[in-house]
C-alpha cells in the first residue's frame, strides 16, 4: 500500500555489511534482508520480534513503519504492522 502510494524504500544498510551488521543480523532481520528488504532499519531478536522499516516520499518525508511477530511462513506465521510515524532527522 506504501509504495502504491508513492512511498519508496529507504535503504538503510550497505550491501557489503548488512550480513554482520548487529542491528538487523537477529529475529527477522535477515530475513527480510534475503527478501530485498532494504529499507529494514533494525529488528530485536527477543520479546516480540519488533522490526522498524524507513521510507521516504517524493518530497522528502520520512516514515518509519514497525512490525512485530515472528516470520514463520511454515507455520503461517507473520510479523504484521503495529505502527507508523513520521521521522525528523
């Protein structure tokens, strides 16, 4: 719905150090790395599996969206959106 809207995916790691980068190396963090999730920004590997993801539109804006749950596809499980916010930096 994002990018229908014409937000677009922030990347907020480098290729080279995404793989050992702590911030997104646990919970469903490479996960949505091998996915082409580039726009993950960290993701907690205990409690409830929360991840925060950034986007920016065409005017500059950002927005930063969070998940929480496991990725469990075998099991039908999936992290869903708890909230959104716009981001000042």
């Amino acid at each position: 719905m994002l990018l229908a809207a014409g937000w677009q995916p922030l990347r907020t790691k480098s290729f080279n150090e995404a793989d050992t980068d702590p911030d997104i190396s646990y919970g469903n963090g490479p996960i949505f790395w091998k996915r082409g999730y580039v726009e993950v920004e960290s993701c907690s590997g205990t409690g409830v599996a929360a991840c925060a993801f950034l986007f920016r539109d065409a005017y500059g804006n950002r927005l930063r969206v969070a998940t929480a749950g496991e990725e469990l596809p075998k099991e039908k499980a999936y992290a869903r959106v708890t909230g959104f916010r716009f981001v000042c930096e």
